[in-house]
C-alpha cells in the first residue's frame, strides 16, 4: 500500500513538472504603441529553456525557482530574452524607451531592450526628430510645420530646423517699430546694446527694450546721477530730500540712492510746494522699489464713477475684473478693455427711470431676432399670440406682423 503511493506521488511530481516547464516556455511578444517592447521571461529547467521574445526577464538562480519578473534560467543558464521591436511613432510626439531586464544572479544575461519609438507625426506625415512635445516657453502661438504655407500670422514663416511656425526668421522680416529678430524668433526691439543708440543706447534683456541706463555707471559714474533701475531712466542721486529738487522727483529714497516720486502714500497728495501725486493717484506703490504714485494697489481707492475696481496690472480703477463686476443683467467683462458689455449677438436694453422718475433703471442683453419681448428693438413688445422671428413679431397662425409698441 505504502508502495503504491509512493509511485503516484512521484507520477504526479513528474506531471507537474512538465505544466511548469510548458508554463515557463512561454514569452509576452505585445509591443505597446510609441515606446520599444523588452523581452519576454526566460524559461525554466534542467538547461534552461530559451526565453520568448517580449519583455527580457532578469535571469535566476540556477535551479527551479523562478525570478521576481522572469522564470529561472536552468544548471547551464538560460539563453537572453530576445530584446522587443522598435516601436511605432509615438503619438504627440514623445519617444518610446527602451529597458531591459537585468543579468540574473547566477544565470544568463539581460534580455536586450527594444529599440526606442521615433517621435510624433508630422504635418508631412513623417516621424519627429527627437518625439518631444513643441517648445510652449513663448508666449507666441507655436504650430508645427513643414513649410511657410503651413503657417499663418502672428506666425507667417516656418523655422524648418525647429518645425514650428515663428514670427520671423531673420531681420528682414521684421517691422521698423521692432527691428530685430530675437534668437526665439520674435520680433524685437534689441537683443543687445549694439542693437540701440541715441538716447537710448542699453538693451534691457527682461524686455528686449532699448533703455537709457541699467546701472549708475550708464549715467556718467560722476555720482551726480543715478540710473532709476524700475523706469531705466538716469535720475538725481541722493542722500537727503534737499538735494531732490525736481518737482515731480521731490524725496531721496536714501536706500536706493535716487530722488523718487513718493516714499508713503502721504506724498501723493495734492502739493503744490513739493509736487508729485495728484488727486486721481493717491497710492505711492512701493512694490519692486517704484516708489511712484499710483490710482490704485486695491478697491480701497477706486471710489469714483463706475471704475470700482482696481487692476493691479497696471495700477488703474476699471469698470470690471470679471463678469460679476457687471451686474445681473447678463453683462460681461471684456477683460482688454476691462468695461462691461452684452455677449455677440446680444444688445443691452435699459428700461425704467423715465423723466418722472418712475421705476427703477434696469438693464439687461436681449436677442432683438428672437426675444418677444423685445423683438427688433428694445422697447417692441409683441402680442401674446404672436413669435418674434427675425427681428418681427409674427402671428403664430396666419404669418402676418403686428407689433406693439409700449408708450415712451
């Protein structure tokens, strides 16, 4: 009886043997899309099966036990993981990376890696050079080319090196007002000082402007002036008040070196023995060491008119910041202009507050081509079984106009 069991165990030891080893033989041959396949696991026994192709498992140590990503290669070592191929062109631009699996303690080598995916298409259908995604550091639009007729401004001309439309591509393409094409392909005012001339003869490289001064020693090195690094501009330096006599420059900001317009907020105000400041810029803004006086830095002080608001921008009181500035009457905010306004295809109709006095001024944006209540005009009203189509006011049964018009 003991020797009957015995055999079965060891047929079955057998049996399982062989499901691991056909198990093990197998190999993972899937590429993904845009990156290199690796190759597959390598396969287990007595001399070490060799490994399919696919993703390259690291090999094991000899015998039957098994890597943590690839089977084990056998008492003679498995043969490597064959590497994947190369992937397709990566969508969007973006290469494809090649792995491979690392050697196994005692057994074969590392599979190879597959051969890295080329980069996206192009408008000519061809793969990307490098597959990296466009340069997105400008703020000019970029959009991928092959040839100028591809591009279309503020972008005319197509920088093939680069594959992208651009601004310009030398200084002849460029206007007089910004003569000078940029190594990012913008028109410009300079990129360097020999660039500029006159009484401006510095470029600032922040801006590309050509400026008077970027340091004192732009303004004589005398130490009678000093260059204003905010406004570029070669201004009176200072130790003391007394030595600031230009009306609209009357206080020594003796941390800077330079007369300025205001120290505080009380230099702004309306004088007429010190100058600077007026009523409409009560705000001296020290921020980024201006120093200048200013209609605004909050909502605090835009308390005149409809301008409410402030834009910190620019230091000005506007109408609206954003679309809730406007109102409830369907108004909203053109933030270039910063005034408030009816969406396209909308017009602003005001109502109430005639000449008695009688009711309150409303006002709100209306399709004049569809609205009944204000078909074609703001103050058409039409009859109850009537549709406003194309600006009139049609009857819903016999297609006639008839409009009613309220009293002004």
């Amino acid at each position: 009886m003991r020797r009957y069991s015995s055999t079965r165990a060891t047929i079955a030891v057998v049996a399982l043997t062989g499901m691991i080893g056909l198990i093990d033989c197998g190999g993972d041959d899937a590429s993904p899309t845009g990156t290199g396949a690796t190759g597959g696991t390598g396969g287990s026994g007595t001399t070490g099966g060799t490994a399919g192709a696919g993703k390259g498992g690291s090999s094991g140590s000899a015998g039957a036990d098994a890597g943590t990503t690839g089977g084990a290669a056998g008492a003679t070592g498995g043969a490597a993981g064959k590497g994947g191929s190369a992937g397709t062109a990566g969508k969007g631009g973006t290469g494809g990376t090649a792995t491979g699996g690392a050697a196994g303690t005692g057994g074969g080598g590392a599979g190879k890696g597959g051969t890295a995916g080329t980069g996206g298409g192009m408008p000519d259908g061809s793969a990307g050079s490098s597959g990296g995604s466009i340069d997105a550091s400008s703020d000019v639009p970029r959009t991928a080319c092959t040839m100028d007729a591809q591009c279309s401004p503020p972008t005319p001309y197509c920088d093939t090196a680069s594959r992208v439309c651009v601004q310009c591509l030398s200084a002849t393409n460029c206007p007089a007002t910004a003569p000078v094409c940029s190594a990012a392909k913008t028109c410009v005012d300079c990129a360097t000082s020999a660039d500029c001339s006159g009484t401006t003869p510095y470029c600032k490289p922040d801006t590309n402007t050509c400026v008077r001064c970027l340091s004192n020693a732009n303004c004589g090195g005398d130490g009678g002036t000093a260059c204003n690094v905010i406004t570029n501009t070669c201004v009176t330096a200072c130790t003391t008040d007394a030595q600031c006599t230009s009306n609209a420059l009357p206080y020594c900001n003796a941390m800077l070196g330079y007369c300025v317009e205001c120290l505080t907020s009380g230099n702004c105000a309306p004088d007429a023995g010190r100058g600077g400041g007026n009523m409409n810029q009560p705000v001296c803004l020290t921020t980024g060491n201006s120093f200048t006086c200013v209609a605004c830095t909050d909502d605090t002080t835009c308390t005149t008119g409809v301008n409410t608001h402030c834009n910190a921008a620019n230091n000005t009181c506007v109408r609206c910041m954003a679309d809730s500035h406007c109102g409830d009457g369907g108004e909203i905010c053109n933030l270039t202009t910063h005034t408030c306004g009816c969406p396209t295809g909308l017009n602003l109709c005001t109502t109430g507050g005639g000449r008695g006095g009688d009711g309150a001024v409303t006002s709100g944006c209306y399709n004049l081509q569809t609205d009944p209540t204000h078909c074609g005009g703001c103050t058409t009203v039409c009859n109850m079984n009537q549709t406003c189509t194309a600006g009139d006011c049609v009857n819903n049964d016999a297609g006639t106009t008839d409009t009613v018009t309220p009293p002004g």
